[in-house]
C-alpha cells in the first residue's frame, strides 16, 4: 500500500512538471519503475497508460484556459501516432538501451538551443480578455517541420515514454509561446499515449504491466493536470523557455551519465546545467545593468572642446 502510495505521489508530481512544461512525465516516472527492476517495454506500457488518464485530464484543463491551438494538435496527433506505433515496434525488438544514449545526446544539444534563446528578453505576451473565448487559437509561428517532429516524437514515445522532450522544445524554438505550445502537445499527447498503450498491450499481454500500479499514477495524474494547467497562465513565458531547457538538460544528461557509469562525475554535469541555467535566467538583466551603466558613464563623461 504504501508503495502505491509513492507511485501515485510520483505520478501527481510527474504530471505537475508536465502540465507546466509541456513535458516531464515520462522520463520522471519512468525513472521510479526502471529503478524497480522493471522491464523497459512493461514500464512504457505503464507510463502510457498512465499518460491517457492525465492526457486527458490535462487536455480539458487547458482547452478550459484557452492553451490549445486546435489545427496544431491535429498536426501533432496524426504522425505521433503513426510514430508511436513505430517506437513500439522497435522497442519489443531491439533493447531501448541501445537507442537512449543517441536521444539523450541530441536533447542535450537542443536544451543547450533552448538555453540560448531564453536568454534573451522575449517580446511581452498578448493574453486573450478574461473569460473571453479564444477564436483563432495560437498566433502563427513556423510551422516547417511540425510533422518530422512530431513523428520523432511519437517514436521516442513509443520507446521510452517521452513525447514532451522532444516536441516541446522545437515547438518553442520555432517562437510558438510556450502556453500554447504546452498545452497542444499535452492535448495530443492523449492520441500518441494512447496508440503506444494500445500496441504495447497487443504485444506484451495482460502480464506486461502491474494494474495496481498504473492505476495509482493514473490517480496521481488526474489529481495534478488541472493545478498545472492553471498554473501556467501565470508563468513568464521567459522563465517557462528556462525550465523546460534545464529541465531537459538535466534529465539527458543523468540518462548519458547512467549510459557511460561516470558515477560521481555527473554531479559536475549538473552543476554545469545549474550554472547555465541561472545565468541564462539572469543574463537580460545583467545586460541590461550594463547598458544603464555605460549610459551613466557617457553622461557623466565631459564634453570634448573645440
């Protein structure tokens, strides 16, 4: 009892760094069930069906706050699927080990992207009104490559539960604001979880997965979907492009330090995240000190004689 307890704990916490960032889920849970000695291809089947229950919770919440691009699901949902599907039929055939280390290599290098551009101070944010309903969805943003992306991600999905890494952060290097950028690929993350739930059950059977135990982060899930998504409303979009960049960073970097067995030395790879991701916080206003002390210096400066 007091396992499941955990279990439902972790999965409210996973889905709270979900709904927030647009991604989390898989990687956090996924953590808690590998670390029990569970199968890699009966801990997707969990975390999948355990992603339908929060998806769907969280996908209400956010249509309700008006995060939701409803054409960008569509685009997100039809190829994540089809590369869920593709993740699912790599997994029950080839070790998911052997395909982690080249994910988490490329995550780094797109966190790091990620860290660069929210860097730098970001336009301000244009809310609908209050209470006022959302006609024409997300303001447009480059849309080249939505598909290839999203079918990546269906893949990884399928492979080791992770949907958000991967989509999230390339929806908002290409300037979608993170709000609706979080709250499209949670709400299409319910079709891609759902499909990989669905195969991964074809395959492995009744006995791939613990009921007790999907039924528990389900629980969890439910719980937290609705506070995430209410909570983002109120995030700066800056400090959201922070934490989903470091959030990212730390997660691969922990999953390349686990691959290599570095052991202590992925203590300095943290601190190394920790460092960029603070200055990457702090960099507009250390910039912005700098200016104003420039033009205070030119100010004070005497004028040159003719």
């Amino acid at each position: 009892m007091d396992n499941l307890l955990l279990v439902a704990l972790a999965g409210f916490l996973a889905a709270m760094v979900d709904g927030a960032l647009g991604m989390g889920f898989g990687p956090t849970s996924s953590t808690l069930l590998l670390s029990a000695g569970i199968p890699p291809a009966a801990v997707s089947t969990t975390v999948n069906l355990a992603k339908v229950a929060s998806g769907l919770a969280a996908g209400v919440s956010h249509w309700r706050f008006r995060n939701i691009d409803h054409r960008l699901v569509l685009q997100l949902a039809i190829p994540g699927a089809i590369g869920a599907v593709i993740g699912v039929t790599v997994l029950t055939h080839v070790p998911a080990d052997t395909i982690r280390p080249l994910l988490a290599a490329l995550l780094v290098l797109v966190g790091l992207r990620m860290l660069l551009r929210f860097s730098k101070a970001l336009p301000a944010r244009v809310d609908v009104a209050e209470g006022a309903a959302s006609t024409e969805g997300a303001p447009r943003f480059d849309e080249r490559g939505v598909k290839v992306v999203a079918t990546a991600g269906g893949v990884t999905n399928g492979l080791v539960g992770a949907w958000g890494p991967v989509v999230t952060p390339f929806l908002m290097h290409k300037g979608l604001e993170p709000r609706f950028a979080i709250g499209s690929v949670n709400t299409a993350e319910v079709a891609v979880a759902t499909v990989a739930a669905g195969s991964l059950v074809a395959s492995l059977g009744r006995n791939g997965f613990d009921v007790g135990v999907v039924v528990a982060m389900m629980v969890g899930g439910v719980l937290a979907a609705p506070l995430a998504a209410w909570v983002i409303r109120f995030v700066p979009a800056r400090g959201m492009g922070v934490a989903v960049a470091a959030l990212l960073l730390l997660t691969n970097v922990r999953d390349l330090a686990s691959w290599g067995d570095l052991g202590s030395i992925a203590w300095a790879g943290y601190g190394i995240v920790v460092v960029l991701a603070l200055g990457a916080a702090l960099a507009p206003r250390l910039r912005e000190r700098r200016l104003s002390a420039r033009w205070r210096g030119a100010a004070a400066a005497p004028a040159s004689l003719d």
